[in-house]
C-alpha cells in the first residue's frame, strides 16, 4: 500500500527514521485530534450565555453541540472511505481547513440559522480529518512508535473534551461565546502549516473503489430524523406529531440503508467488521459511554451556572479536575495495570464510572460542588481512563486488515454518535421534571446509571457468555 521513500522521508508513507520528523507527525495527527475533540465541547459552558444572547430555550441551544455531532458522526464512515480512495494526506488536511472556514462562519454568526450552519459544517470537517488522521497513525508509523502513538492519541481523545470545557470556560469569560468558536482559527492554520512541512501532499497508493454516496446519504438521514425526534418529544412529548413523524421517518431510513448497503459491492458498513464478539461489545459500550458522558459534561455544566451560580470560567475549571483524573489514569494508573487483560481492564473502569455517576444522583439544590460534584469528578475521570484504552485497542487490534480505516471510522462514529444520542435522551429528564433544573438533574444521572448498566450487560454477554472465547489475543480478557 505504501510506496519507496527515502529515509527520514514521510511523504509518501513510510514511517519517519529521525526523531525530529517523528514528533512533527505526531503533533500535526495528534494536534488535530485534539481541536476536534476540543470542538465537541468547547462551547458547552458558553452554552447558557449563548443561548441568552440568541434567546434559545435548552432543548434550543442543544442543537449547538447536536449539529456538530450530527454531522461529525453522519459522515465518519463516508470520510473513512474517502481517505482509502482518495489518499489519507489531501482527505486529512481538507478536513483541517474546512474547520478553519467553518468556525470562522460559526464564529461571526448574526444569528442562530448561520451559526448552525458553521457548527454542522465544523462537524463536516471534523468528520473528514478525524479517520484520516487515525488511519495515518497506522500508515506513518511501525512497531514500538506506533504502540506510543495510539497511546497518546487515546489520552488525546479522553483529554479532548475537559479541556475544551476548561478552554470554552476561559475564553468566554475573557471576551464571550464566539471566542470559543473563533479560536479554532489559528489552531487549524498552524496544524495544516505543521502537516504539510512533515506529512507531504504524496499519498500512499489506491486502489479503485466506490465511495458509497447513497448509503452516506442514508446513514446522515437516519441519525438527524432520530436525533431530531427525541428533541421534539424532550420538548413537546411523545405522542407530538412531529416527534413520532420524524422517529417513523428515522426507522424507515434506517431499514433503506441496510437494503442499499446489502447490495453495494462494497458496503460502506460491511457486516463483518461486527462478526466478532469482542468488537461488537466494544463498539456497543463505547455507544453507551459516551452517551453518559456526553450529557454529563453538557448538563453538569448547566447545573453548575444555573443552580449553583458559576460564571463560565468557573465551570470551566469546576470540570478540570475530570481531566486530570483521566490524564493521571492514562498516563501513570494504565502502567501499573498493563498486565490485567483489556476486557478485564475496559468492564472495570465502566464499573468506576459508574460509581461516580450514582453519586451525581444525589444532587439538588442544596447540594454544593466540593461534596456533591468533586468525588464524583474525580471518580469518573480515574474510571474513563482505565477503559477507552482498551475498548479502542480492542476495536482497533481485532478488524480484519482490510477493514482497518472503516474500524477507525466506525469507532469515532459510536462515540459521536452515541453522545448526539445521550444528549437528546437525557434531555427527556431535564426538561420533565419537576423543581426545575435543581430537582430534575438527579434524574438524568439516574438515567445515566441506566445506560451505563446496560453497557456493563453488553460487555460480560459479548465477552464472557458461553462460546465468547477464543479471541484474538490482543482482546484477552
């Protein structure tokens, strides 16, 4: 798949011989990932400002975050094909600039309609460079450095989030809510600056292959009309109209998009990828933590300016302790546990994120942020840290070589799917309660213990049940 380079040369896919070229990669991929990550969450402390200014309910100003995870996760799978067809380089960089010009549409936004548009074209872009990136993770580099790259790539991922809060936090407090969106700008030029000097514009080999446009077309559909209708019955309830029409027309999309993807010589989704047990329970579970966490950085965040009274900046660094349990997790615990099996390891922190997300349950007006929010924090972050390394290696060190980049592509599309979906779902809670957000955000932890539940469920089913043995080795339990 590669082709003859000279040594120290990266251009056209071998891995790079000198340290100095092997940290510029890094930090072009790595980089980008990151301010993807960042773009996810970045604007969710500026959430309640945002939608003061624009004068938008919460179910509103949801669809802030909802469009960039609309897109994003529509278009992983159809991205991840066109870097194979394509080349990875050219896809990765023109998902970089494509975030660059929409946050900069997103940014100068004069209303909600244009900065909606900037977000869902922020997660168009997003969704081009994210599997590109990860596939020249696996293209670029071999043996022990590449091992060191998933590593930091996946402490990256994790980090993402709670720093975009911690940033988002930091930047409205300084100027206000575009500046979450505007600062996108110069980080994207010198990521793509970075790229071109130590990636080149030469691409590994290609081969002829369909992109699979309708069934992207499909799938894209299919999550906005499910998406949209659980906003609507958040909002108006079940038995609205528009709710059940848009959840019909999500159903009858979904059962197109199998019979299309059937047919097609080269499915965009090909059914194989999910054939072992391992990487079916991953994926699934991988779905359910991020629908937990997703709405847990969102909510929380509402709780803590609209009952306990933080500005931004102080949400944003209420949130920073989550961060730093992840990163003490990823980079210091996972060493001292690297002996234990990645399915033991992946069961064990759900069961710890879950142990923080009970005690969020007991939350309500009365309770204050270093009793009712700070343990829990902390225990989430410990928690997620021990198992998105391994539920990602398990994906990624299972899929048959030839499904390599559409395991990366679906992989960021069960987390970004997932949190678009655990995001209209807890919004169901929020918003019918009673007592308002002080007596209703105890609720969506109970529904987030829920789905984490169900999530450990899927893990033992798929990976302990009788005849789930005999996986590749690199899932060993």
């Amino acid at each position: 798949m590669t082709t003859e380079s000279a040594p120290g040369d990266v251009s056209a896919g071998a891995p790079p011989r000198a340290g100095r070229a092997w940290a510029l990669v890094l930090a072009a991929i790595v980089g980008a990932e990151f301010m993807l990550q960042l773009d996810g969450t970045i604007v969710n402390v500026a959430l309640p400002t945002l939608q003061s200014d624009l004068h938008l309910s919460v179910a509103g100003g949801s669809w802030v975050p909802n469009g960039f995870f609309l897109a994003f996760g529509g278009l992983l799978l159809f991205a991840g094909r066109l870097g194979d067809v394509l080349g990875h380089r050219r896809v990765f960089l023109s998902g970089v600039g494509l975030v660059v010009v929409a946050s900069l549409v997103a940014g100068l936004a004069p209303n909600v309609e244009v900065l909606l548009a900037g977000r869902i074209l922020q997660g168009a872009g997003a969704a081009i460079a994210g599997p590109t990136g990860l596939a020249l993770l696996a293209i670029v580099f071999e043996g022990e450095r590449q091992q060191r790259a998933f590593g930091l790539y996946s402490t990256v991922t994790g980090l993402g989030a709670s720093a975009g809060m911690v940033l988002g936090g930091v930047l409205t407090w300084a100027g206000d809510w575009r500046w979450s969106l505007l600062v996108n700008v110069p980080i994207g030029l010198v990521i793509i600056a970075v790229a071109v000097r130590a990636l080149g514009l030469r691409d590994e080999a290609t081969r002829r292959r369909p992109l699979g446009l309708p069934s992207a077309l499909l799938s894209t559909a299919t999550l906005a009309a499910a998406v949209y209708g659980l906003v609507h019955a958040a909002e108006n309830g079940w038995g609205d109209r528009w709710t059940l029409t848009a959840l019909g027309a999500a159903v009858v999309l979904a059962v197109v998009l199998l019979l299309v993807d059937r047919r097609a010589d080269e499915p965009l989704l090909p059914l194989a990828l999910f054939s072992g047990r391992d990487r079916a329970g991953a994926f699934l579970a991988l779905l359910l933590l991020a629908a937990v966490l997703t709405s847990f950085l969102i909510y929380l965040v509402q709780y803590l300016q609209g009952v306990l009274h933080l500005n931004a900046l102080q949400s944003g660094l209420a949130i920073l302790p989550f961060g730093l349990a992840l990163l003490v997790s990823t980079q210091i615990l996972t060493k001292h546990i690297a002996a234990i099996g990645l399915k033991t390891r992946a069961v064990a922190g759900l069961v710890v994120v879950l142990a923080g997300v009970a005690w969020l349950t007991r939350l309500d007006g009365g309770s204050t942020y270093a009793g009712g929010v700070l343990p829990a924090l902390v225990v989430m972050g410990l928690g997620v840290g021990v198992a998105i390394i391994p539920f990602n290696m398990i994906v990624l060190t299972t899929a048959p070589q030839e499904y390599a980049g559409v395991a990366a592509g679906v992989l960021q599309t069960a987390l970004t799917i997932g949190g678009s979906l655990g995001l209209a779902a807890m919004l169901i809670p929020l918003t019918q309660g009673t007592g308002g957000l002080a007596g209703s955000i105890s609720s969506v932890f109970v529904w987030a213990c829920g789905a984490l539940v169900i999530a450990l469920l899927v893990a033992l089913v798929f990976w302990y049940r009788p005849g789930a043995r005999g996986a590749a080795p690199a899932a060993r339990g």
